[in-house]
C-alpha cells in the first residue's frame, strides 16, 4: 500500500477570500496531494487546511502554501482571536498509513530547512521534531505571538532551529513539526462575556490543572457577539471530547450560562465522534469496529 501523510497548515488568514482562494489553489494544483477540507474563520482571522498525500507531495505542497501566504499575508495588519507569530503559522506533518512519526519529523526538519533556506523565515520545530522537550508545546513556542517575538528570539534558549534571530518582517515565524491526529474542537457558549470563556479554558485545559490532552484557551467571536472555548484535543482517546463537553457546560452553569453549539474544525478521525455517540446513547458492550458499518466492511 501507498504510503499516506497528512498535513494541517493553518495560515493567518480568514478574511480576504482573494487570499484564501489563492491558497486553495495552490494546495489543489500539488501534485500527489488532495485537499480534503479548508475552513477558515473571520473572528479568529485564521485558516486551517487539511492535506493527504505521498509524503514528498505533501512536503511540496507545504513549502509552496508557506511561500504563497508569505507573499500574501502581513503580518503587521493581522488582528484577530487566535494566537499566531506566523503567516504560515504551523505546519504539522501526521502519519497515516504505512508510514511512522519517525519519517514525518525527518520530513518536518527537511521542509523547516527549506522554508529558511529559500524563504528567509526563521522555523521553530515542536512536537516530536522538538530538540529540546521545552519546544515540544506549540503554546510555549507561540508564546508573545509575532509582536513579541523578535524580542524572544534575542534569548538565548530561544534561538530558532533554522534561521537567524530576526522574524520575517511580514510573515513572521513559522512552526512546523510531526505529531498524532488531534481533533479542533469548540464549544460555543451564550454569553457575550469573554471573562467566562477565559475562566472555563483555564479550568479544563492540562496547563491549568484541567484536562490532560486538553490544551483550550476562550475567544470571542465578534461576528456572532458570543464567547467561545477554543480546544485542541490531542489525544481523543486520553481525554474523549464528551468528557470536556460535559465540565464545560458544569462549570458555564456555575455563571448562568448555557452552551448554544460546538464545533469541528478540519477533519477528525471517526472515533472521537463515535465515542462520543456511544457515551451519550448508553450502548451497552459497544464495538466501534464491529458494529459500525463501515468500520466492519473496511
């Protein structure tokens, strides 16, 4: 069997359609890559593509997204909810099928290389690229965001893994590395008050004595004038998402607040929906792999 690897840049970017279609295209015309899905959000002015080929296609296809945004996007006029230092502001490599983490941080180190070599910005490796466990957590690696990175990177435990010490005047810095699936899951709350949705994410997340795999942090989303829980889960089995739907809307009900939705962003793998399916419906003896009929016929 061929082998598979997938690839989520996120771009800081999800206003300008003429940008976002620029970025589309480019991802479609890669060869030996499919774009699977692209979504983008104007309150957190940021899009999340998701990518699936040969890991030397998908290699390209991010090399060629990272030059495009660069050229597009400026960084100095970006505002918006989620956190970001770069243009191209990640760019995660996951093994899939008939490859391994160990190919997918050699293939991360070969794209960080080249993204200084030819576009002159500086890339951090996290995740399991990371050369010290301290760059592991892309929060840690973001921390100060573009306005405060050149002062950063003037630390000396802070120098980038490829680059000088000086971000891109425009794009920024970029983070770039190999890891497991996660799932970007949301949870939007009816309140217009961002101070509960902070409250919330502290409570739930790993780093605040929350949820391990947990990593949230609360946005507003000025467009729909509601608070939201912005969540990557990366590990859905450690920490199912139910388990962190349910101590939300707890500890929003602490404040009087209900939850009015959540959210998927991007691709997830079918588990984390199935269990979630089990644990609300009460299956007794469930088996994903027997009783799901697709599972089964796979």
């Amino acid at each position: 069997m061929a082998k598979i690897v997938e690839c989520v840049p996120n771009f800081s970017e999800g206003r300008d359609r003429a940008v976002i279609e620029a970025l589309v295209q480019v991802a479609e015309r890669a060869p030996g890559v499919a774009l699977l899905d692209h979504s983008s959000d104007a309150s957190h002015n940021r899009s999340v593509f998701t990518m699936a080929g040969s890991p030397e296609g998908v290699a390209e296809a991010a090399f060629s997204l990272c030059r495009e945004a660069g050229a597009r996007i400026d960084l100095t006029k970006h505002t918006g909810e989620h956190p970001r230092m770069g243009a191209t502001d990640v760019i995660p490599f996951i093994p899939i099928r008939e490859t391994g983490m160990e190919e997918c941080v050699a293939l991360s180190k070969q794209v960080a290389e080249r993204i200084w070599n030819e576009l002159r910005i500086p890339c951090f490796l996290y995740e399991e690229s990371a050369a010290v466990p301290e760059r592991k957590n892309l929060a840690a690696v973001r921390k100060g965001q573009f306005e405060g990175m050149p002062e950063k990177l003037r630390r000396p435990e802070w120098a980038p893994d490829y680059g000088v010490r000086a971000v891109h005047p425009t794009a920024g810095v970029t983070a770039v590395g190999a890891r497991a699936p996660l799932v970007a899951f949301n949870v939007n709350l009816g309140t217009s008050d961002l101070s509960v949705a902070d409250a919330i994410a502290k409570t739930v997340r790993a780093s605040g004595g929350g949820y391990r795999y947990c990593k949230a942090i609360g946005v507003m989303l000025e467009g729909r004038g509601i608070a939201q829980v912005s969540m990557n889960m990366v590990n859905h089995e450690g920490t199912p998402l139910y388990r962190v739907f349910e101590a939300i809307r707890a500890v929003a009900r602490r404040w009087g607040v209900p939850i009015v939705g959540s959210e998927v962003i991007g691709l997830t793998p079918a588990k984390a929906l199935i269990d979630c399916a089990a644990y609300y419906l009460q299956i007794e003896h469930f088996d994903d792999k027997k009783q799901v009929l697709e599972n089964h016929l796979l």
